[in-house]
C-alpha cells in the first residue's frame, strides 16, 4: 500500500505543467534519439523561464551503450521565435532505473532526482509508469541513507540536509556552503511528506512526534557501507565523467562560446576546428576574450 501511495505522488509530480517550449524542445530531442521519455529538471523548471539552458535527461530504450554515462551534449534550437538552450544528458532507461535503485556506484541519480523533476515528453503510458517508477526508486534510495546519516531522531529536513551534505561532498564539484538549505526551502512543497512516505514503501519503522521523527534503522550499518563504497568511488567517478565529456560533449564549443558571452560580454567565434577540437582550441579562444575585455568599455567590463 505504502509503495502504491509513493509511485502515485511521484506520477503526479512528474505530470507537473511544464511551458510549451519545454515540451516542444523535449519532444524535439525524444524524436532525434527515438528516446522513451524526456525528465526535465533543474532552476528553469521551478522558475518557468526559457532564459539560461534547460536541463533535459533523455532516456533510450535497450541496453546501454556506454560504460561511462551518460552521454552529454548541448542543443540550441529557434522555436516559434524563441531562442533556446539545452544541456542534455542521454542514457538507457533500464541504467537510470538501476542507478536510482542503488544498484550502481553512481550517487548523481537518484540524489537528484529525489529533487523536482517533470516528465516533459513519453513515448506512451507504459514508459511514462515505467520511467514514474524509476524516479521513485530514488526516493527511496535517497531516504534509506539520508535516515542513516542523520541524527537519531530529528525533522525530515535534517535528514535531507544530512543527505545532501554527503552528496555533495563526495562529487567532485563545488558546492556553496548552505546549498542544501537553499534546495530545501525552493522546494518545500516537494519534500514535504516525502521522507516518511518513502520509508514506509520500504519497511522502514520510525515513530513520530509532532515535527520530529525517530527511524528504526535495523540495516543502518549495512547502508552505509553500500554509501562508502559511493563515497569512496564519487571524485573518480566524476573525474571518468569530465575527462570523457571533453572529448565527446556533442556542441561542446557552442556552449562554452554561449557561456562565455554571457558572463564577459565578449562574442566568440566558432570555427568548424573550434567545433572538432574545443580542448585544444581553449587557450586562443582565452586570449581571444582577454584582449576582448580590456577592449570592453569600463561599463560594460563591470
């Protein structure tokens, strides 16, 4: 019963309305990769603004064909008269749902998508239960290590911290110190409730009173030896994941040109050995926006 109410609040959350440019991008992408379903996430879809890049992962049907995933790329695309922008990450349906369930050494999943997400485009209704489930799979591989990281009892937002906190930390990016906090406060409506549905769709006891819950964690010294297995294999793993996406992010050039413009004022040209070979075309692209700055009037500059 229990899992029954957690799938139905997932599937209504991820049937969340989405603006028709999102749609129309994310069935745009689905048909070029004969994909299953199209989850957007990210700030654009708690905002509902096109500005900035949108954060799309396209999920395939079959095996997965590479062993380190998933495969990313950039998109930009004129619709209606909009210009938009996408970072899309591409990966075989049954790997997502393996990651969110825990089964792999990736952390990336299901700690983000335990987090808001939309279902923006699906093949049909099989993939999109298919896909629901998926996403409710990581809610409760979120919730089992966040109950053993926490404290003994507390509010479910001190486990969600705890939780966060450790993802974070065993990524190889940076973080601003408070960054949970922020994710937790944009996103209460989310969360709330979640975590103690999520245990109970597992058989995990815990006794509430009023705003504070004690888990019983039976398996606790079990979970976190899968999580430091995760910790241990999280900064490699990533290194894996930014060494191969700078030599095979599709539109790599494009984007680092569009970021580029957008946070120094300076246009960057791309030339067709720009697009084969961004890496090696860095440094000039560098002096090219160097020697663009200090051409920049004082005003423009600041």
């Amino acid at each position: 019963m229990s899992e029954d109410l957690l799938l139905e609040r997932v599937t209504t959350a991820l049937d969340r309305l989405v603006v028709p440019e999102v749609r129309a991008f994310a069935q745009k992408l689905a048909e070029s990769a004969g994909a299953v379903g199209v989850l957007f996430y990210g700030s654009n879809l708690r905002t509902g603004s096109l500005e900035g890049v949108l954060d799309f992962y396209v999920l395939s049907p079959g095996p997965q064909v590479e062993r380190i995933w998933p495969r990313v790329s950039y998109h930009e695309w004129l619709h209606d008269g909009v210009p938009l922008r996408a970072k899309v990450a591409t990966m075989a349906l049954e790997t997502f749902r393996a990651a969110a369930a825990g089964e792999k050494v990736d952390t990336t999943i299901w700690a983000r998508f335990v987090q808001p997400s939309a279902l923006a485009w699906k093949r049909d209704e099989a993939a999109g239960a298919a896909i629901a489930d998926a996403v409710a799979q990581a809610a409760r591989t979120a919730a089992r290590l966040a109950v053993a990281l926490g404290p003994e009892a507390g509010t479910p937002e001190d486990y969600w911290r705890a939780l966060f906190r450790a993802t974070y930390a065993a990524e190889f990016r940076v973080e601003k110190a408070g960054r949970e906090d922020s994710i937790l406060a944009a996103n209460r409506e989310h969360f709330e409730g979640l975590l103690p549905l999520a245990l109970s769709a597992q058989g995990i006891d815990f006794t509430r009173e009023s705003s504070t819950i004690r888990p019983k964690v039976a398996a606790r010294d079990n979970t976190l030896s899968w999580w430091k297995r995760r910790q241990r294999m999280g900064k490699p793993y990533n290194v894996l994941r930014l060494l191969k996406a700078s030599t095979t992010f599709e539109g790599a050039a494009r984007y680092a040109a569009w970021k580029i413009e957008r946070h120094t004022g300076v246009p960057v040209a791309i030339t067709p050995w720009r697009e084969r070979h961004p890496v090696l075309a860095a440094p000039g692209v560098l002096w090219q926006v160097w020697r663009g700055r200090k051409a920049l009037p004082k005003q423009v500059k600041a």
